[in-house]
C-alpha cells in the first residue's frame, strides 16, 4: 500500500504542477476549468495517498470532503485545514 500511496502523491503532484503552470500563460489562454480540475485532482490524490500510506483503502470513500474526513481522523492537525 505504501508503494501505491506514493504513486498518488506523485500523481498529486504533476496534477498540481499541471495547474500551476495554467495560471502563469497569458491571460487569454487561462482555462479556469483546466485549473480547477487539475487542483481537484490535486486534492483527490493528496488524501488518498494519505490514506494509502497509513494502510487504508480509500476506495469506499466517493467524494473529497469523505477523504478528508477520513484523513483527520488518523490525523487532528488536518482538521487545522480551512476547507
């Protein structure tokens, strides 16, 4: 589990980059949409890398707000997050 938490991580990351580098063309070539899916994804993965590297199977829990629930119950410094 440990292995497949880090390939999200690592996914969480290019998702994040991908959205990043959106935000810095020019004006008229921001997608907002490309930004907003490509940070949801972010998130979505963050969490269930989470969840993986503490051995918890994050396929039950369907929506982000699930995720990170579940998350802070392993960890109350992430209920610190503002959502």
């Amino acid at each position: 589990m440990m292995e497949e938490g880090y390939n999200y991580v690592k996914k969480a990351e290019e998702n994040l980059e991908n959205a990043q580098e959106a935000l810095f063309k020019p004006q008229e070539d921001i997608v907002s949409f490309v930004v907003c899916k490509n940070s949801q994804f972010a998130v979505e993965s963050f969490l269930k890398g989470f969840l993986l590297q503490n051995e918890i199977d994050p396929t039950p829990y369907k929506t982000i707000d699930d995720l990170y629930d579940q998350c802070k119950a392993i960890d109350v410094l992430l209920a610190e997050i503002r959502q």
